[in-house]
C-alpha cells in the first residue's frame, strides 16, 4: 500500500480534482480516528482540515505563538448570551487534540442508561467497551503518575480527603516521555501528550489516507437523497488568501469539523436538517476556576495542567479536576482589574487552582453567518447557575481544609473568600450565572444522535436521517452532556461508526 501525504498549501500550484472512498471534513479527534480505521480496511480516503500542520518543532512553548498556530480565532470565539461563554477550539491538524489536556473518561453508565430511554441501540456499556479498549492502547491512556502529578494536585488531594472525599489520579493520553511541563493547551513540548498527529494521523498515513490542510470545505455535493463529494477552497497559510479550489468526489462523506463548524456547514449547505435540530441542544459543560492562596509556594505551573479529578458530586453535576495553566492564562481565568490583578499575580507561585466544570442542563444554538461561520448563542440558566455556585463552594472548602488562607473565584462583586465561615455565608447569597466568569471546552451536542428522524439528525450509527451516505463522527452526535471531558468517547464513537461503514456501506 502507498503511504499517504500530508498536503499544505504551500504545496498545491493547481486546482485539485481527486475521487475517494470516503470524504472526512475535519482531522481531530473523530475525523482522524475514522480517517485511520478506514484507510487501514482498504478504503481510499481523503481527509481536509482547514488548520495547519504543526508538529513539536513548531512549538514555542508561547502562549501567543500557540495561540495563533493552533486556535480557532485565537481561541476567543464566544456565545452571545448573558454571560457570554468563551469557547475555544483547536483549528489544525489534529483538531482540538493538540491543545487539549490530555485527560481521559469513559461515558458514565447514568448517561447512557438516559440515552438508552431515547431507543437508541447499540450504547450500553459492554457494546462501547471493545471501542474503547481499541482507543485506549492507540492513544496509550494511564493514570497521572505521582512525580509528575505536582504540587497543585497534591494539595488539592489533602483537602479532599480532609473532608471525606475521594481525589483519584487522572487518566491521560500520554507517553512515559511526559515530564509534567504544564504546557498540554499550547502543544506538547515533548511530544507526550498523544494528539491525534502522534497516532491516528501517522497510521492513516501509512495506510495510505491523504490529508489536505489549510482547506476548508465549503459545500457538501449531493442530490435529494444523496451526498457525491464535497468542494473546499485552500488557503494561503501565512497570508490568509485563497490559492485553489479543491473537488473531492466520493462515496461517503464524514462530517467531523467539531460540534461548531459541522452544524454551521450543513446549515449553510441547507442540508439534513429536515428535523430542524441541526444546530440545535448545544451543550458546552459550563467551566469555571477556583484558586486558593497558600502560604507555601505551590507553583503549579510544575506538573501535569490537568491531574486529578474529585467526582464525588457527579450525581449532582459537578465534576471537579485540579486544574493549572502557565501565568498568563492561569491570570486572565481569575477576576480582578488593574492593581487588584497585578497582586494577585504576585501571589501566583502560591496559587491551587480547582477547574469546576458542569453537566449543562442549558441549552444553546448554532446558526451560521453567511460565510458559514459559526455564530453562538446560548443562556445559561439559574438551575445552572446554582449548581456552579455550590460547586464554587465546594472548591472552596476543599482549599480552605487543604491550608489556604483566602481563595478567589471567579465572581463578580466579592470573588475573596476569607475563611471557611464566608464560605458558608454564600450559601444565602443569590447568585446569577452573570456573576461567574464562565468558560467552556466541550461543544457538543449539536448534530444529535436518536432513534427517531424528528427530534435527531443522525442514527445510531451516526448516519444523517435525510441524506444516505453522510455520517456525522465528532462531538455533535452526543444526545445529552456527557458529565466528563468528552474526547475519548468522540474516539470510540467514531471507531464504531467506521466499523458500520466498512462492514456495510463501503
Ligand atoms: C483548551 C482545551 C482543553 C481540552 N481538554 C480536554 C481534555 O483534557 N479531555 C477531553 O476529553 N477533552 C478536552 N477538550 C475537548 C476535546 O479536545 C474536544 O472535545 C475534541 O477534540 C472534539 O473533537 P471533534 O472531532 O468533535 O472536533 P475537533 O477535535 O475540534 O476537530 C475538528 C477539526 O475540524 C476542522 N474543521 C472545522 N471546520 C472545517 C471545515 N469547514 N473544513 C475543514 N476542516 C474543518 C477544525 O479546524 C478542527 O481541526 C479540550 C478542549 C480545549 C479547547
């Protein structure tokens, strides 16, 4: 079998014209997992990706170099909606895999024991399980080891446990090469941390799958019933221009441009959306941090970003993951202005910091403007903003019963907590999702998956209810919240869906 390319744009000088097998729009965590095990069943495939190819040369360890290679709009695409929900993405190749943390979950059985209410087949535990094993040992998955976990993990694992709750190690996909740098949302530095461009990209390759980057696809071929190809244009990488138009016919066509751009691309396209839930039921696991100050140093900037995770509230959807980032970033999640800012970053070395991240009851929207860009809007409601306050208090006291002598969230108002007992006088205030300063790393839910053609867009096995042939395999297809970092099941979802198309479509 010919190995395959990796086309840049700097590499084409004419307009493309290729036929495939298979068609994949988007080379992250779904698409590039359906683009390796297709490839490797003797299907030709074509993957476009409208970011860059960035490798660990490329990487400077910058937060703004980064952010300009590897983010979505630099990372700063946001919902419209009170408060506005800041939701970066990954735009290269490897999609949001190169920039993510790593860290690694199975769906809950409790969500797909609700999604097996909606009919659907073929989602109980034991059926995803093979997929998942299948994923794991390609991405290599183990627990954060405890010299590397670091100090802001540890911390965090003492206050826990004072309180009777149980911290457990994260689960990541990395390499033994993982020093703990800290540096995961900005590109591996080591290439430990196993993104897509370390694993599924390099077997697609050398089953002979072809990766055109810097192209974008802008309409999706098809009749009444069915889909032939797809059209992209490539741009220049460096200027931004256009340079060729690129044709891809092909027998399938795998939508896996993130749960932002794929509803944007069939809304723009008016394709499947003759239930008219194509962009509807966004859900973005609503995030925020916490961050207690010690009289310790803890620099937290030492070890794994993403360690460790306290589910002992998952039932009421609340997912806590002791969470650090490197200065700037770790800066800008925290309140303040001005001098009030400029000490608290001098207190930064001796910074804990709790990711509290919510199972979304809220729901939002993805429309496309007429370039078919994404555009978001999305309220989050009380219930919403209640189970983020208890979660705030929650962290709280964790840090305080860890050693902290104040802790900061990210509320507007009062965001400084003194001791336990102001903690506890939270309990009356009032708080609206306004007062928090909300983030968001898990779009999903878009595109969902169900039985039935009126209220889902794709079938169970994430093939579109109005156009045969077109399968949608990232995190658009999930019914509801997932509750836990979403990547893993992207992979496994897409693993199964390739084998439905290779064992009856292609
Ligand atoms: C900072 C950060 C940290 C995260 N940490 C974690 C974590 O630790 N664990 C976890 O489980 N999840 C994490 N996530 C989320 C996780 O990485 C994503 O949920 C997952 O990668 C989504 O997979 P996907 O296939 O749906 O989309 P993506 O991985 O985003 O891939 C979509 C790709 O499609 C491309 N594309 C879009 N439109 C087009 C088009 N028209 N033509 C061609 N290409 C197109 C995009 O450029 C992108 O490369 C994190 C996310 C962020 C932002």
């Amino acid at each position: 079998m010919a190995q395959g390319k990796i086309i840049e744009s700097k590499d084409i000088r004419e307009a493309v014209r290729v036929t495939a097998d298979v068609c994949v729009i988007g080379s992250g965590a779904g698409g590039a997992v359906m683009a390796k095990e297709l490839a490797e069943r003797g299907a030709a495939v074509v993957v476009l990706e409208e970011g860059g190819a960035y490798f660990r040369e490329s990487f400077t360890g910058v937060i703004k170099d980064s952010m300009a290679q590897l983010y979505r709009n630099l990372g700063v695409d946001a919902t419209a909606g009170v408060p506005s929900v800041i939701v970066p993405t990954g735009k290269c190749l490897g999609g949001t895999t190169v920039i993510n943390m790593g860290t690694c979950f199975r769906v809950l059985e409790s969500v797909l024991e609700e999604w097996q209410d909606q009919e659907l087949q073929g989602y109980r535990a034991e059926d995803l399980a093979p997929y998942y094993d299948r994923v794991e040992k390609i991405i290599q998955v183990q627990e954060v080891k405890p010299e590397i976990m670091g100090r802001n993990g540890e911390i965090i694992a003492e206050g826990a446990r004072r309180l009777g709750l149980h911290p457990k190690p994260i689960r990541r996909n990395v390499s033994d090469a993982c020093k703990g740098c800290g540096n995961c949302s900005y590109g591996c530095l080591e290439d430990a941390k196993q993104a897509m461009t370390l694993n599924y990209i390099p077997l697609a390759l050398q089953a002979g799958a072809t990766f055109y980057c810097d192209t974008r696809a802008e309409v999706i071929v098809h009749d009444e019933h069915c889909i032939s190809g797809v059209a992209a244009k490539i741009y220049d990488r460096q200027t931004g221009a256009f340079r060729q138009h690129a044709e891809i016919a092909a027998d399938v066509v795998v939508l896996a441009a993130g749960a932002l751009n794929s509803p944007a691309l069939l809304l723009k396209n008016h394709l499947a959306n003759r239930s008219g839930q194509v962009g509807r039921n966004l859900k973005l696991h609503l995030c925020t941090r916490v961050a207690g100050i010690f009289e310790e140093a803890i620099d937290g900037h030492h070890g794994v970003s993403q360690c460790l995770y306290i589910d002992d509230y998952l039932d009421q959807g609340i997912m806590l993951e002791a969470t650090f980032t490197g200065p700037s970033s770790q800066l800008a999640g925290l309140p303040g202005f001005g001098k009030e800012l400029w000490d608290l970053a001098h207190e930064f070395r001796h910074m804990a910091s709790i990711g509290v991240m919510v199972s979304d009851t809220s729901s939002g929207r993805v429309r496309a403007d007429g370039h078919g860009n994404p555009i978001l809007t999305y309220t989050v409601n009380q219930e919403d903003a209640d189970v983020i306050k208890k979660a705030t208090m929650i962290s709280a006291r964790i840090l305080f019963a860890a050693g902290a002598k104040k802790v900061i969230f990210t509320g507007y108002g009062e965001p400084v907590l003194n001791s336990v007992g102001e903690v506890e006088l939270m309990q009356d205030r009032k708080l609206r999702a306004a007062d928090f300063m909300l983030m968001a790393f898990h779009p999903m839910g878009t595109c969902r998956m169900g039985a039935h053609r009126k209220n889902s867009v794709v079938d169970a096995n994430l093939e579109s209810h109005d156009f045969r042939n077109l399968f949608i395999a990232d995190a658009s297809v999930f019914p509801t919240s997932l509750g836990v970092n979403p990547q893993e099941t992207i992979m496994a979802f897409a693993t199964k869906c390739a084998d439905y198309i290779a064992g009856h479509v292609l």
